[in-house]
C-alpha cells in the first residue's frame, strides 16, 4: 500500500500537535503516560500557596498542586493535588498548609491516619488544616512583648521628664554635693579602716591571747555540759519536787492550826499563857536571887521568917495590870 502526500502530510500534522501536547504537559510537571491520583483540599485562605507547589508525605515529595479556584457558595479555596504514591493514604488523612522555612513559599503536607485502613479514592476531598509557621508563631509571640514595649518605653519617657523637672540647676547643686560629702564620708571611712588595722595589728597579740583564753573557757564548759549530761539531773529534780511538796504540807498543816507548832502558830491563848508563864518564872527567878533567904533557910538559933515582900516589877506590872 502505497500512502500518498496527503496522508503523510496529515500524520506528520496529527504527530507534531501530539508532541506539543505532551511537551507542555510536560513542561507543567503532568506525565500524559503515568497514572496520577487526584484529591481535593479546602482552606478559607491559601496564603500565597503557588500553583505547582510540591506536597509532601512525611517530607518526601509525593505530587504537587495542579489548580486553584474559588467555591462561589461557600468562599472557600478548593485546591486540587495531584498525587503519586504507592502509600496507602486513608480517607481520614489530613492535608496541612504549612511553611517549611522563613523565605520559602507554602507547601501542602500530607498527614495519614494509620488507624483507618480504608484507602481514599480518586476524587475525593480531604480534611486540610493550616499549620503555624516560625514567622507566623513569632508574630503572634512578638505582638504582647511590643505591646509591654511601648508601655515601658511611655514610663521611661515619663520618668525622663520628671527627671528632667527636678534636676533644675539647684537640684544638680544639690547632687553635686552630695556627691561630694558622700566622697568625704568614703575618705574618713578609709582612714578609720586604716587606723583599726593598726590596732589590729599592735594589739595582735593581746587579741590572740583573748581568743586562747575564750577557747579554754568554752572548753570548761564544755567538760561542765558533760558533767551536767553525765549527773542524774532528773532523779535530783525529783528529789527537790517531792522535797518541796512535803514543805508544802507542812506549811499547810502550820497554816491549819495541826500539830503542836501549828497550835503554838495558831492558838492565842496557848501563846498568852505561855508568855505569861515565862514572866512569873522570871520574875520568881529575880526573888530567888535577891532574897534566897526565903526559900533556903539555914539558922542555928533559930530566926523567924522575914515576911514575904514582892518584887519592885511585880508590883510594878500588878500595878499597870
């Protein structure tokens, strides 16, 4: 079969459009001979996701967008991936918009549910979520730390001024001798530092032999703690309690009139009679010795018995009774 000019011409014609396909579908990344998987993402915002940008499966690549639109009922961006794995990727995976750097554009990762075993298919629509980046993690960190900023910055500017307000030339004399008096004050502080190392150092000696003598008498009462420790201080504490609880009783019986120092204490008649006792015995002991006479009688011839006169004090004391 003999193929004429015009069937050449028009295979060359179907050939040149097919290799045009092929080359601009290929110049957009799409291999016409491979087979691709299609999902869907929506996001209320893209923020500057590119077309062609790479989606990623726990950092490998795995596809890349291929379009962007606009749902006119819900407002939302619907994204179309297109994906070439052999991953098993399940219909409760996630697709996160995320920035994997601080100068590089967004990119899509995609975040499978190992639990559910149920694959996704060609078509459909996954949950996307959007990830914080550094810069945008740092803004968010940034705005309270200004807002303190400028706070602070407006109570400096207030301090400054007030600053400003009182240091008037009298106020900066004032410093200035302060200043000046506070340097004195340091100068005579040095001299004193001065002079009491040299006391130190004169009296050395003596302050030694204070020290050696604190040392001996710690250690004294140390060896008296000691002695303290080793006594039975609580068998003598005991001993006095119970020594003075029988002081106390007898006290006690004193105060209540028992026993017979407790009547003496107590009992005024009994003191009466014995105060009077001791006056008629003195005053018999007074007549004994100024006339014995009456009661030894020694006579060889016979005497009579000079009558009884009382004593001057008995009778002085009869006669103030």
């Amino acid at each position: 079969m003999k193929l004429t000019r015009e069937i050449k011409t028009a295979i060359l014609v179907i050939a040149s459009i097919l290799l045009f396909i092929w080359g601009y579908s290929f110049l957009k990344g799409q291999d016409l001979f491979t087979n691709y998987q299609t999902l869907y993402v929506e996001y209320d915002n893209v923020e500057d996701l590119p077309q062609s940008a790479p989606v990623t499966l726990n950092g490998l690549a795995i596809g890349k967008v291929t379009k962007i639109t606009i749902n006119e009922n819900t407002g939302k961006l619907l994204v179309e991936l297109q994906l070439k794995t052999d991953f098993p990727i399940s219909k409760t995976s996630e697709a996160y918009l995320y920035s994997p750097s601080l100068i590089g554009g967004k990119q899509i990762k995609i975040v499978p549910n190992l639990k559910d075993k149920e694959p996704v298919v060609d078509g459909q629509t996954l949950q996307g979520n959007v990830e914080l980046g550094l810069t945008e993690s740092l803004g968010g960190k940034i705005e309270p730390i200004q807002q303190k900023l400028d706070l602070m910055l407006a109570n400096i500017n207030t301090l400054v001024t007030g600053l400003n307000n009182v240091l008037d030339a009298k106020g900066q004399q004032d410093i200035k001798k302060s200043l000046a008096e506070l340097s004195e004050t340091m100068e005579q502080f040095h001299r004193a530092s001065g002079t009491l190392n040299s006391i130190l150092d004169t009296n050395k000696g003596q302050i030694n032999g204070v020290v050696t003598n604190f040392n001996k008498m710690s250690n004294n009462f140390n060896k008296i703690s000691d002695s303290l420790n080793k006594a039975d201080l609580g068998k003598t504490v005991r001993n006095l309690n119970q020594t003075l609880a029988k002081v106390d009783g007898i006290m006690s019986n004193l105060n209540s009139g028992k026993g017979t120092a407790g009547k003496l204490l107590n009992d005024d008649a009994l003191y009466n009679n014995l105060a009077k006792t001791s006056k008629e015995l003195e005053l018999l002991l007074q007549d004994v010795r100024l006339y014995p006479t009456r009661y030894v009688n020694v006579s060889l011839f016979g005497k009579k018995n000079k009558p009884y006169v009382a004593p001057k004090e008995d009778a002085n004391t009869t006669d103030k009774k």
